[in-house]
C-alpha cells in the first residue's frame, strides 16, 4: 500500500473521533446544564441519550450514502455539520433547542465513524485493514478517554458552554484537511450507484450466515464494554459509597488495556496470522472476566481488584475486535460503506439494548455485570471458533 494511503490515516482517525469527543465531552457538565437551563437531572440526561440514539442512525445512514454520493463530500458533511451542530448548542436559548442540536451533532458524528472506516477498508488489504482499524480505534479510545477529564477542567475553571466552542474549532480545522488532502477513495465504478442496488445489497449481506455471524460476535463483544462500563459507577457510588470522580481514575484500567491490544493489532506489520490473533484476543477477554468475577465471589469488592482484572478483559477485546471487523468487511469488498454502516449501527444498537436491560437490574454489587462478561465471553469464544470451522468447509462462505 502507498505511503500516501498511510499518511491518511492521522486525518481518518481524527474524522472518526470528534464523534465520541463530542458525547464524552460534556458529561462532567451535566450538572450544570441542568442548572442552566432549569430542568431535572433525568431531562438533563436525554442531551446524552439523544446524542447516542441519533449517532448509531448517523452510523447507519452514513454507509450507503457515501457509497452513493462518494466518501470525500459525506464526510466533509458530517465533520462541518458537528462543528456548526456545537454551535447551536452554544447558542441555544431552551432545553429543546439545545436537545435537537444534539441530535444533529451526534448523527453528524456518525458520519465520521463510518465514511473513514470506509476510506480505510477501500485502502487496505484485510491483514492492513485491521492494523488500520485498530489505529482508528485507538484514536476513539484515547478521545472517549481524555474527553470527560478535559470536560471537566473546562467546566471548573472556565464555562460548560467553552467545550462547544473548542469542539466548533477543531471540526473547522479537521474540515479544512479534509477539503486539502482528502481524496475521493470509493471505486470509480460506484457512480451510478442507486439506493435501489445499495439496499438490495444490503439484504445480500444479510443473507450470508458468515457475515452476520461476525457482525453478531462483535456487537456482542461491544456490548459487554459498555455493560461493565455503564454498570460500574452505581455500584462505586450506590455500594462502595466512593466519590464519583473514582471512577474516572478507574476507567483509565479498561482504556489503557484496549488501547494496548489495539496497538498489538496496529504494530503486527499486516504478516500476523487473523485467526491466531482473534483467539487469542478471545481468550484474554474471558480470562480476565473469570479471574475479577472469582476475586468478587471471594469477597474482593475493591475496585482495584476488579479493574486490574477487567484490564485483561479489554485488552482482548482491543487484540480481537478489529480483527474481526476487517474479516467481516472483507466480505464486502465493493460496499464496504453499507457494511461498514451495518457494522456500527449493530454495535451500537445492541449496546444500548444490553445497558438498558442490565439497567433494570439492581446494583448490588459486582456480580451482575460481571457474570455478564463471563457467560459473553464463552458466546464470543465459542461463536467465533464456529464462524470459523464453516469457513474451512466447502459451503461455509
């Protein structure tokens, strides 16, 4: 691959992160907007809420369109269109307007996520592609990790409107790069695409058992980040009465461990064997499940004692995840937009599913989430081992 597809990537992982900057953000503020705008906590949480069911639709509708209309003009789309959507935010007067400029902030921020998974998968090969993917990964990693820390050292010592501001700044910036360097990476032959053909072979995707299989096992895996990860402040807060800025400090265990088995992926040089790498990421997810569920049933209840583990956890799932994305995508060699769109709009859906599930469940302890982790760590395990078997056989494809 060219030097010149390598050189892309730093502005591809910036288009795919101002979408998860945008929501992490603003967490430490909510509060504050509460205040501001005089509302209840709970109306005051739709602005999050809001911002992520309108990002997975972002995510879904963003694919066929770049496959339509080409990569380079959706994504300069949807990177302007977060940077004027945060100044509405900064601008609006009521909870509602507020509210709907969310919501066109966080379907432009799915955009992001998608068109540049696009661009890559119509750059590399599948070896590269998911070095490549893990670096687009890394960079989410890193924004969804330093947003609510720079959130709220703006919100301390300056105002909770400021970050709407910066975000405003940096999607200008990230716009004009992409208008400079940014060129157009979808097949030439893609012209005269219409939504007719794009839906049609959407239904085909859907029709390969392989294909769905992956796209399955890794929503799952996706889900049980977010089942840990939304559980956890309850019960820090609710049963271990710790301050609500611990966990925080906390979180960094599951970040950094994804961040490491991301960059793994990213450094492997594109030689490394897909199936090995998968396995073995596979096989620390649920290694670091069971051994902070067994501290937890042996009356461990310190975080530490569940983050360090759960820091294994991530770090398979970071070594595993973009490994089977780029198997996934590879199916879809001509449309990888609408597959790249199906991808996210998968996870995402069945994340906020499975956390809204586990959300009725009370939070008594470690227990729930991580029995969770665990019995998914098994499906995961054993369902990939399987996608795998029915692709050695004549009519496993």
């Amino acid at each position: 691959m060219s030097v010149r597809a390598r050189h892309l990537i730093p502005l591809l992982a910036a288009c795919s992160a101002i979408g998860a900057v945008g929501n992490y953000l603003f967490l430490p503020a909510l509060p504050q907007i509460a205040t501001h705008f005089g509302v209840s906590d709970g109306t005051a949480q739709l602005t999050i809420t809001s911002y992520m069911v309108s990002f997975a639709f972002g995510v879904l509708l963003s694919g066929p369109l770049a496959d339509r209309f080409g990569r380079r003009p959706i994504l300069l789309t949807g990177v302007a269109l977060t940077g004027a959507a945060g100044l509405l935010c900064y601008v609006a007067p009521t909870m509602a307007w507020f509210v709907a400029a969310r919501i066109l902030q966080g379907a432009a921020g799915g955009f992001g996520i998608t068109v540049a998974r696009a661009s890559v998968g119509d750059l590399f090969e599948e070896r590269e592609l998911a070095r490549m993917y893990a670096i687009l990964t890394m960079a989410l990693v890193v924004g969804s990790s330093l947003a609510p820390l720079a959130g709220g050292l703006m919100t301390r010592y300056a105002d909770w409107h400021s970050g709407f501001l910066w975000l405003a700044v940096a999607a200008a910036l990230i716009a004009l790069a992409c208008a400079t360097w940014l060129p157009e990476t979808r097949q030439a032959d893609a012209d005269a695409r219409r939504f007719s053909a794009l839906w049609e072979q959407s239904r085909e995707l859907a029709r390969q058992g392989v294909f769905m299989g992956y796209l399955l096992q890794s929503a799952l895996m996706y889900s049980l980040f977010f089942v840990f990860a939304t559980l956890a402040p309850y019960v820090m807060k609710q049963v271990l009465h710790l301050p609500a800025d611990q966990f925080g400090r906390y979180y960094l265990f599951l970040a950094t461990g994804y961040f490491i088995g991301n960059l793994l992926v990213s450094r492997s040089g594109g030689h490394h064997d897909v199936a090995r790498q998968v396995g073995a990421g596979l096989a620390w997810q649920l290694a670091g499940a069971c051994l902070a569920l067994l501290l937890v049933l042996q009356g461990h209840s310190h975080p530490l004692a569940v983050f360090a583990p759960m820091m294994l956890f991530s770090f398979g799932q970071g070594l595993a995840l973009p490994n089977l994305i780029a198997h996934g995508m590879r199916l879809a060699p001509k449309y990888t937009g609408v597959a790249s769109s199906i991808f996210g709009f998968a996870q995402l859906a069945l994340a906020a599913v499975a956390v809204q599930v586990m959300g009725y469940v009370p939070a008594h302890g470690w227990q729930p989430a991580l029995w969770v982790c665990v019995a998914g760590g098994v499906l995961t395990l054993v369902g990939v081992k399987r996608l795998e078997a029915s692709e050695k056989t004549p009519n496993g494809a």
